[in-house]
C-alpha cells in the first residue's frame, strides 16, 4: 500500500507533467501565430484547386466563365456546388439547376467559397496523414454548417447580407481547423495537451482571424471569427456580422437541448442589439434544424 508520501510525490509529478505539457502546447501555439504573421498559410492536405477558386473568386477581373472552367477541372467539386445549389436551404424557388454556371451564378461569390470550403474539409478528412483527426474534423464541420445555418436565420434579422453571414458561420472554426491539422506533427504530449484544455478555444479565433487575413478575405468576416467570443462588446447604433456570428455560436451550442432550451442570452450583448427574445431564438432554432439536413448532405460531413 501507498503511504501519504508517496502518494504526494506521483500527485506532484503528474500536476508537473501537465504544467510541462501545457507549456509544450502554448509553445506550439505562439509559434503557429508567428508564422502566420510572417507568410502564407501552409494548412496541411489542402486541396489546391481550392486555393485556385478562392485566389479568382478575390478576383474583380475574374469573369463567371473562368470561374466555371476553373470548378470544372474538379468533378466532385462540381457535384457538390451543383447539389449545394439545389439544397432546400438555399434554393428557395424550388426550380432545380442542371448547369453549372448557372449554379455559381445562384450561389454567388460567398456561398461559392463555402462550398469550396466545405469540399476541402471532405478531402481533408480522407487524407492518410490526417486520419487521426477525422473525427474531430467531421464534428468541427458538423458544427460549423449548424453556425452557418443559424447565420443565414438571424442575419435576416439585421442588415447584414446572409451569404456573408452563412460564409462566416462556415468559417468561424477555421483557426480550429489549422490548429488541429498542424498539431498531428507533433509529439504525442502536446497533442494530448490540446485536446484536453481550453488552449484551443482560447487560441482558435486569433489564428482563425490571421488565416482569413492571409486567404484575403472580407475584413469584416476575419473580425467577426476573431471576436466571437466578445460577449459583451461596446454598445453600437446597428448589429453587425459580429453580432450575427456570436449570437449563432451561442445557439448552436444549444442545438440538441430538449426543450425548452437554455440560452444564456442576458449574459451575451448581441441578443439585445439584434433584438432577439427567447421565442425568437427559438424560432430561429427550429428553422435552421429545418434546413441543416439537406445542408448536411450538400455540404458533407
């Protein structure tokens, strides 16, 4: 049997071990948000082509025809705009689309980059070198559709575009993403270290942001991922996409609660600006959980 001693001495070693993993992890951390301050984005396994479609979409030269020849090199890609297109979620006049042109033209420039992005998740997950995170990744993207879904709801809300809101929904994981994709370099204790902590969640927003920054995407997209955790921003006249985005993040956290759910809106600013009741969440709730079964299967998981 252990004496107190000895069972003192293995609680130091394993609190020491943590606070040295920890530090590992913090380490790993810095240095990703140095290099991205420094160059371009290296997120491992990411398909080219999407890089391609992002780099013309940021194009203002870039004609629609370009845009098609550019898509069609990939055929899956192509598939899945075409079937994005035809979503229940997003095509509201029910009139289905057989061409693809005519898919990029109903979708425009930010549901595109969506889809684009979405595409790349999926190809992501499949690769050998990050089969160890393929749940993680599939929970993420799983996540980040039900934000996007409630965006695209409480965007109508404010005056905020909801394509852009949807993108941003789509994308406010990103910096989770590049972390998680980057950390299966890594010995085994930083990886464990990350998974286990609130270092991610703490870290994710920031790099997210300087991802997006670097991609070269709308300031207000790589603000509103940045501060989405900002609960209680300075008062402003209008609700704007940060408040869309910070007000979905807190409702699809609620998302499979049994009603009727519990939603810490008084503690969140966003709510009172945007000017949502606790009916209105729940409405706005049960209309995206309408629409997040066919944006599952346009969008993959």
């Amino acid at each position: 049997m252990q004496n107190s001693k000895q069972i003192s001495g293995a609680a130091h070693a394993i609190r020491v071990s943590s606070m040295d993993e920890r530090s590992a992890a913090l380490e790993f951390l810095a240095g990703l948000a140095a290099d991205l301050s420094r160059g371009p984005v290296d997120l491992p396994c990411f398909p080219n082509v999407v890089i391609k479609i992002r780099d013309a979409l940021n194009d203002p030269n870039t004609t629609i025809e370009e845009t098609v020849r550019l898509v069609g090199t990939e055929p899956r890609l192509t598939a899945s705009l075409m079937q994005t297109a035809n979503s229940a979620a997003l095509n509201h006049s029910g009139k289905r689309i057989t061409e693809l042109k005519l898919a990029i033209t109903r979708l425009g420039q930010q549901l595109v980059q969506g889809a684009t992005m979405a595409f790349a998740v999926r190809q992501m997950k499949d690769e050998p070198k990050l089969r160890s995170i393929s749940k993680p990744l599939r929970e993420l993207w799983q996540e980040s559709i039900a934000v996007a879904s409630i965006s695209q709801v409480v965007a109508r809300r404010t005056k905020v575009r909801s394509d852009e809101a949807f993108l941003t929904g789509l994308l406010h994981g990103i910096g989770r993403l590049y972390i998680m994709a980057h950390a299966v370099d890594q010995p085994g204790e930083v990886s464990a270290s990350l998974a286990g902590s609130d270092l991610i969640a703490g870290w994710h927003p920031s790099i997210g942001k300087a991802v997006l920054e670097n991609w070269g995407m709308e300031d207000a997209i790589a603000e509103a991922v940045s501060e989405q955790f900002d609960y209680d921003r300075a008062p402003r006249r209008d609700a704007d996409l940060t408040d869309v985005l910070i007000v979905s993040v807190v409702l699809a956290d609620t998302l499979g609660q049994p009603a009727p759910r519990q939603i810490s809106m008084g503690e969140v600013s966003s709510f009172s600006r945007i000017g949502m009741t606790l009916d209105d969440c729940n409405a706005t709730l049960t209309h995206a959980e309408y629409q997040l079964g066919s944006l599952q299967e346009a969008l993959g998981c």
